[in-house]
C-alpha cells in the first residue's frame, strides 16, 4: 500500500522580498505513486488568485514579486495517479529594503560624564520598527544602552574617554534587522585644561 501523497515548499529568500527582485520556489513531494508534477499559484491579500506555472515536471521557478503586501504561495502536487496535494507559505514583498540611518545632537565629539541624545530613522522594509542602541569602545567591549523598543531615541551619558562606535540596529515587522553606526570621540574634561594651561604657560614664558 502506497503512502499518503505529502508536499513540501521552500522559498528562498524566506519571510519577505523586495518587489522586482528574484524570489526561488522550490517543492518537494513523497509518497502517493510517484512521477509528480508541479503547480505553482499566488493569493494576494484580497483574495486575487494568479497562476504562477500551470502543472510541470519541474519542481522548481523564479518568482519575480510584484505589488507590495502579504502574499500566500502555493504548489500543487499531483502524482500518477491523479491524486492532488496542495501546501502553502506565506511571504511579504516590500516597496524597498530597509535602511536604517544613527544622528546625534553632538558633533562626533564629547566631553565624558555629558549626554548625547541619539535619534534613529528607517526606512523601507515592513513598517512597525523597533531600535536598539549600543556602544563599542576601542577596547572592543560591548554595552548595551537600550533594548528593542518602539522609540527611536536614546540618551547615553558617556564615560571613560577614548574612541567609541554607536550602533542602532533596526527591525522591521518582518523580523529584518539593518544596523547603522556613528563613530564618536569622548573627551577627559581635566586633562583637556592641563593642556591648554601648560601651552598657555609655554608661551608666556618664552616672550
């Protein structure tokens, strides 16, 4: 006896796309009778149907998405025997890949112990973002200033002086994460005044 006829699909990229780039359906089939052939469908989200590839030996096409919103693929697997299996995925095409940008209302430059305010923005990929800061020193040590959360601005109160990285990471609706960095220096506010004390008294001196 023959085992029930099952389907399988795979997309890839997985989870989303953007319109116009090349999307890879790929299905595969067990049991039934063998010699299976493939049918590939859409369903957009108001109930539009559209064939993809009527039925074919091949297992597998190129998808080029159109319109942006939330799409269902589907394959259609018949064996020999006439017997019709059908699975489906769900997939998101987006207008555009999501970008994400860091600023800050200091210009690269701090003294320690004040705070910076940092702003996020994003664009593209599925609304709905979320934004986690960070901070890498040049030491390679890792601080975590906020974790995921719908607000796009964090306030650091800077520390130790030295070369420091910012980073916001960004995810979308669909689970798509784009990072931006800001690199910004912090400043020893005593040492700086040394400095400037010492040349001051250099150059008096030498008059």
């Amino acid at each position: 006896r023959n085992r029930e006829l099952n389907a399988s699909f795979a997309l890839s990229p997985s989870g989303s796309a953007v319109s116009g780039s090349r999307v890879k359906l790929t299905a595969n089939a067990s049991g039934g009778t063998g010699n299976y052939t493939y049918k590939f469908i859409i369903c957009d989200a108001r109930g539009n149907w559209y064939k993809l590839r009527d039925y074919g030996t091949s297992n597998s096409i190129t998808w080029i998405p159109g319109a942006s919103g939330k799409k269902t693929l589907y394959v259609d697997v018949k064996d020999s025997s006439g017997t019709v299996k059908r699975t489906g995925i769900s997939f998101n095409v987006i207008k555009e890949e999501l970008s994400v940008f860091l600023t800050s209302d200091s210009a690269g430059e701090v003294l320690s112990g004040k705070s910076v305010h940092l702003i996020a923005s994003a664009a593209g990929g599925t609304e709905n973002y979320t934004y986690k800061f960070l901070v890498c020193d040049d030491k390679g040590n890792w601080y975590k200033l906020k974790d995921y959360g719908s607000s796009n601005v964090c306030t650091w109160t800077t520390g130790a002086a030295g070369k420091k990285m910012l980073y916001v990471d960004v995810k979308d609706s669909s689970g798509t994460v784009k990072r931006a960095a800001l690199p910004f220096k912090v400043k020893n506010e005593e040492l700086t005044g040394m400095l400037v004390a010492d040349v001051q008294g250099e150059a008096a001196s030498g008059s």
